[in-house]
C-alpha cells in the first residue's frame, strides 16, 4: 500500500490550462406588452429588432406591444420579430426584455432558470418580487444598474436628460394653458422681462433643464449642495449663470420671484425637502413648480403625485406637476433612447457566449446584476428589504 496520496502521474508536471476561446450564443428575445399604468415606452424599436436579427437572433414580441410608442406590429414583423398574441410565450423565451419590472403573475409565466432584463424601480418593490424571481431561479438584471466603461449610468443618464429637458417644455405649455396658465410666453421678447426660471439640483435632470431654459431665452438660476456639480455644469453649459448653495434666504428670495420651479434634487433613500409649504405660499400667484424628484418624494413640500391623466393641482395660487415618470409621456424619444443603449449590450452579450459568460467578461453588465440563478447579489436590496444576499464576485469568477 502506498504512502503518497498522489500517483506518480499526478505527481508530473501538468500543462496549463487556459481560457477556452468564447463562442457566439444565439438570444432569444421576449418582448411582453407593457401592463402597468402610465408606461408606454418599449425595449426596443424595430431598428433595434432588426440588428439582431441581422445577427441570427429571435425577438419574439407580444401584439401591440409597440403601438402606444408609434411603433405597429408590422414594423416589427418587417424587422425580422414573431409577432405573437400569446403572452405566455412571450415571457417562457429563454431572455424577456421589459421597461417596467414584471408583477408576480408575469414572473410566474416566466421559464425556470431565464434572464430578466428590466428597471427595478426599487422604491415601488415589495420583498415579494424578490421571492418570485428566487423561486424561478432567474437571473436579473436592471437599467438602472448597468455601468458604461467610463463608470457612468447610461440608462439613467439618458432618462434624466429626457426628464430635464421636458420638465422645461411641461411649464412653457401649462403657462399657456387656458384655464390655469397665466398667458406667459417662456422665453425673451425684446423689451419684456425673460421668464425667471430657478432649478433645485444640478445632476443631470438640472443640466439639461438649464440647458433648455437658457436656449429658450430664460433667466436662470440653479442651486445645489454641491459645488463640484455646480462647477461641472457651469462649464457645461458653456456661459456663466447664477449658481448658489442651497441657503434659505437666497432660495425664498429667488422664488419670490421666479415664474417657473423645477425640483431636480436626488437622495440616497428619499430626496430631501428643500423648499417649504411656507416658501411656496410667498410664490408669485399663477407661478408652476415641476417636481421632477417626485418619484423619490419630491422635493417640494407642497408636491403630491399626479398621473398623465391628470398631471396639476393648485396650492397657494401656484400650480404644481408632480408626475412621476415624465419620459413615458415622451414614449416615441424614450423608446429610441432605452433601444440605443441596449441593443449593443444584448449583441455584445452573444458575442460573449450568452448573459452567462457575459456577466463573467464584463464589469459593467455585472454590475448590473442584482439576481444570479435565484439569488440575490445586491447589497442594497439585501438590506433595503433584510433579505440575504451574496456577493456577486464570489459566484461569478
């Protein structure tokens, strides 16, 4: 009897073992109709359909999943997609692709062990969304926490600078409206004062809010507890304006004054309230506050959510709207934005061999990860919700 536990073979020098070279993975792609309220945006746009099917992939999608986005089930049957009446089959495909996150009864259409690309929207989750994804053994990942190579969000960037942008065109027309406006152009008419504009946040919804504002010929003011943000947008919007530190004094006095208030503050759990019921009551009569942060509790104290349906209230003679998804009121751009960015990283995923070896290949989509095979890798959530969690670099290797 041998003493050695290794044989004389295994005690020889052995070769390397190296990485074996990644093949290319055929997706196949579902694309349900979006069932909750408000949302009117899709995935993806025939466009985008078309480059993957271009690739030898399937995008089977749901009938009328495109309509309230401008988008007919032609366009996506001439794009290459199977067009299907059949909800469950679009959500048994193998990859299921969704702007909103699904409710438990579509996860329960879902195929064991599948891949679930969507946002998360964390604050409007019950810890029972957990338990039926972990139940199906999915694995998830979320717009929201897919990183670009520069470290930046790209999916949340591009709905902020739709959100900023629009916040700016939704006061010019409730201005105008003819049962609540006060008859006011936005903008700057030779010989009559600019309309006075003041943004709380300079994040990227401020940004471009200024951005549009200032194109449009607005007096603008914007403050932040930031002054490294302010600085970067000083720089760019490319002309010097009025920033300031969030100081209550100088804050009253700007919005004594102004005709338009866009709220575009960000919290870590909930936004901060930065303006009082009390500010808001000194506010000029007629005046519109857009409460872009409404969505993580608004940053006005005055703001309650509204819908699409009905999108203003009136409190203290100012107009307040306080709708908290903007970019589905512009589905058609919001669309176009969300299929821009996810295209590439769906063919990129193919390349890599399917979300499987992706995930492995690249940082930026593991990141984005927050379920893997029914278990749930985000540190956050885990404690958001007290729900156990592992590190995703311990599984995935």
């Amino acid at each position: 009897m041998s003493l050695t536990p290794f044989t004389k073979q295994q005690l020889l020098p052995q070769e390397e073992k190296l990485e074996i070279a990644r093949h290319k993975s055929e997706l196949f792609i579902g694309i349900p109709k979006e069932t909750s309220f408000q949302e009117r945006r899709i995935c993806l746009t025939p466009d985008g359909v078309n480059s993957l099917t271009s690739h030898g992939h399937r995008v089977m999608i749901e009938a009328g999943a495109g309509q309230s986005s401008g988008y007919s089930d032609k366009e996506y049957s001439d794009a290459g997609a199977e067009v299907t009446q059949d909800t469950k089959k679009v959500f048994g495909c193998p990859m299921v692709l969704k702007v909103e996150p699904p409710t438990t009864a579509e996860i329960e259409m879902m195929s064991p062990q599948s891949t679930l690309i969507s946002a998360i929207q964390l604050k409007t989750r019950k810890s029972n969304y957990f338990e039926a994804l972990g139940k199906k053994k999915i694995t998830a990942l979320a717009f929201e926490f897919i990183k670009d190579d520069d470290g930046s969000y790209p999916a949340v960037k591009s709905l902020s600078e739709i959100a900023g942008t629009a916040s700016v065109l939704v006061a010019a027309e409730i201005m105008i409206n003819p049962e609540i406006g006060k008859g006011l152009l936005f903008g700057n008419i030779t010989g009559v004062p600019p309309t006075d504009v003041v943004i709380l946040g300079a994040g990227t919804v401020g940004e471009f809010a200024a951005k549009t504002a200032i194109g449009l010929g607005a007096s603008v003011k914007v403050f932040d507890n930031s002054i490294t943000k302010l600085r970067r947008l000083q720089n760019s919007l490319n002309c010097r304006i009025f920033t300031s530190t969030i100081q209550q004094k100088a804050l009253l006095k700007a919005l004594r004054r102004c005709d338009v208030a866009i709220g575009a503050m960000r919290g870590k759990d909930r936004c901060p309230v930065v303006v009082t019921e009390d500010t808001v009551s000194h506010m000029k009569k007629g005046a519109v506050i857009v409460d872009v942060s409404i969505d993580t509790g608004g940053c006005f104290e005055t703001s309650e959510i509204t819908t699409h349906e009905n999108p203003t209230f009136i409190k203290h003679d100012v107009i307040h709207y306080c709708v908290p998804n903007i970019p589905s009121r512009y589905s058609k751009t919001a669309s176009l934005s969300i299929s821009n960015i996810i295209t590439p990283y769906l063919i990129q995923i193919a390349e890599d061999g399917g979300a499987e070896s992706a995930i492995r290949c690249n940082n930026g989509l593991k990141h984005g990860v927050y379920f893997y095979h029914g278990i749930l890798t985000n540190k956050a959530i885990g404690e958001w919700f007290g729900i156990p969690h592992s590190d995703i670099n311990l599984i995935v290797f």
